[in-house]
C-alpha cells in the first residue's frame, strides 16, 4: 500500500486542490540563499533542521523551523569556527547533523589553511553537542574520522538499517586514479568503523567524469522494499549532476554486488529551466508527508574563476514522486518561483 499511496500522490500533485495546497505552504526556490550541500530533515520533535556550506567555508552553522518553508527566515546559529591554525583551520565543508545514541553529532570535512594544495588536504572530523538541543548546548570537537586510509575524504552520512548504524562516505583510494569513490561501512563508534568498507561505486560513466573523476555526496532514502543512495558526480559547475544506487532491502548491503547504478543521471542541469549543477542533496518530507528531494543548484551557467568559490549554490526543494516500478523519479530541478 505504501507504493500505491506515493504514487498516488506523484501522480495527482497536478491537481487543482493540491496545486492550492502547495501554494498555500509558502515554499518557493530558492529556500535558503549561499547555502550549498545542504542538509535538511525532519526530526521526531517536529522541527526542521538545516545545516550546509556556507560560501566562507569557515565555520558551522544550523538553523531550525517548524515549516519548511520557515528555514528560510529562520535565525542561524554559528556552532562552531574553524581554527587559527592547523588541520582544521582551513575550508569546512558538508556539515551533516545526525542524532547518535542520544547525542547530537555534526559531520564535516576540514583542512588546513596556508594556501597551496595543502589546504585540499580534506579530512572528516565531528563536533558533539553537550546537551539535549542542538541549538542550545555548546558544542566540541569530538576528534577525526578513522578512515582506511590517509587521504582525502568527505562528504558524510550516517544511517541505520535493520538495527544497525552505517558510515557512507566519498574518499581518495591509493591505487585508484579518481578524485573519490563512494563507500560503505558499519560503524563501531561515532568516529570509528566496525568492518573493512565497501567500495560501492567508481566514478567510470561520461557523466561522472567531466571536469574530475567524482562520486561524492551520498544521501539515502529508504522506500518501497529498497535502499536508494543518491551521490553527486563531476565538476561542480554546470555539469554537476546526481546518480543512484539502487539495493533491495533485505540484500547484503555490504556486498557491492548488491548494488545496481543508474546508467545515466537521474538529475541534471536543466537548461529550460535556468537552474544549473543540481547535486550534493539530502532527503526530507514536507509537512504533508510528501517526499521532498534538497540539494543546491546555481541559477547562471557562466562562472567566473573556481567553482568553488562562486558563492551562489542556493539551496533548493522541490516534491518528487516514483515509477511504476517503485523507483523515485526526481524530474528536472524546477525554475525559480513558488514550489
């Protein structure tokens, strides 16, 4: 039933009622502006929560609201700064927030600043909160992510599946020529892995592959008796784009065999649109239940110098729905404008 329930719903968003009821929530793209790699979920106490990148790449940063489209005027707070010197005194990127044995834990990814390719030597540490609210208690480093290797690596997320919780994650493999891979383990402690990883995809096809060899930015969505891991693959200009793996539920998710790849992409660049470099998303639902794909996306094509230093990938939602088959189909990122 819940199948038919989602496509249902996909299916009659066109209609006049729900047309208004969609109107009436307020929503409009973009959500929050200069926010990239965004974060948002839904949590059991009824707030949004919302964390990203922020254009400075020098500190941590989190906002909540009882709407969606309340994030956008939400008031931001400032968790924590990076450092005048070391290894976490240069770019921070990719916060994520996940609630782990009852304590509140911000992923992210640090380096060290001075200039040079040093400070692309990107690592994944964790801030932990003292108290029961995130926007409240006062928050620490908690140390740095034990990964199988020494290099480069971000990007993370945390999930649990069948009772157990999992680190997924985009890093550097010695002996493999790409930028990062995307990779699979269960987790001992909110620092350390329990088992060797898995290698769940090479950035291999034409589309992961332009500008840079990236499969980063993993993000999950549990539905109709599979596991969905979304990731953002190339350049993180116009060619920016996201493809999934698709895993049944009950498989071994630790066996890479487990896992199909999209062929193509299964969210892009839409230039009817003007909405340029969809990627890096997170999953939430909307006050009415409907799943509600987030991510950022630049509204020009033409950048000026690095991308990443190009301050406006916007933060963006828009409702999805699911094939026939029970696959999600994300459409193309709409145009500016009421959602």
């Amino acid at each position: 039933m819940m199948i038919d329930r989602r496509l249902f719903l996909a299916g009659a968003v066109a209609t006049p009622a729900l047309a208004r009821s969609a109107r009436q929530t307020g929503l409009s793209n973009p959500l929050v502006r200069q926010r990239a790699d965004a974060q948002i979920f839904r949590h059991t106490d009824g707030w949004y929560y919302m964390t990203g990148s922020v254009p400075e790449y020098d500190r941590l940063v989190l906002r909540r609201a009882k709407t969606l489209a309340g994030l956008a005027t939400a008031q931001e707070r400032v968790l924590w700064r990076h450092q005048a010197s070391g290894p976490l005194s240069g770019f921070i990127w990719a916060p994520e927030l996940h609630l782990i044995d009852n304590r509140w834990i911000m992923y992210f990814a640090a380096g060290p600043s001075g200039g040079g390719e040093d400070v692309f030597r990107i690592r994944t540490y964790a801030v932990a909160c003292d108290g029961a609210d995130p926007m409240a208690g006062g928050w620490s480093e908690l140390g740095q992510f034990q990964t199988p290797w020494d290099s480069f690596n971000l990007d993370s997320t945390s999930f649990v599946h069948r009772g157990q919780r999992y680190f997924c994650w985009a890093q550097r493999e010695p002996g493999i020529e790409t930028n990062s891979n995307l990779y699979l383990a269960p987790m001992a402690t909110p620092l350390t892995l329990a088992a060797k990883p898995a290698r769940l995809t090479v950035p291999e096809l034409a589309w992961e592959v332009q500008g840079f060899k990236v499969a980063e930015a993993p993000a999950l969505l549990a539905r109709n008796g599979r596991l969905f891991i979304t990731y953002s693959a190339s350049a993180t200009d116009a060619r920016y784009c996201m493809g999934m793996l698709t895993a049944r539920d009950d498989a071994d998710i630790m066996d890479p065999k487990s896992w199909m790849k999209s062929p193509t992409p299964v969210f892009q660049t839409s230039e009817a649109n003007r909405i340029y470099g969809p990627g890096h998303n997170s999953f939430t639902v909307d006050e009415r239940g409907r799943d509600m794909l987030v991510y950022h996306a630049r509204d020009y094509k033409e950048i000026k110098g690095d991308p990443l230093f190009d301050p406006n990938r916007h933060t963006r939602v828009q409702p999805f729905g699911y094939k026939a088959d029970g696959v999600p189909d994300f459409g193309v990122p709409r145009a500016n404008g009421r959602v």
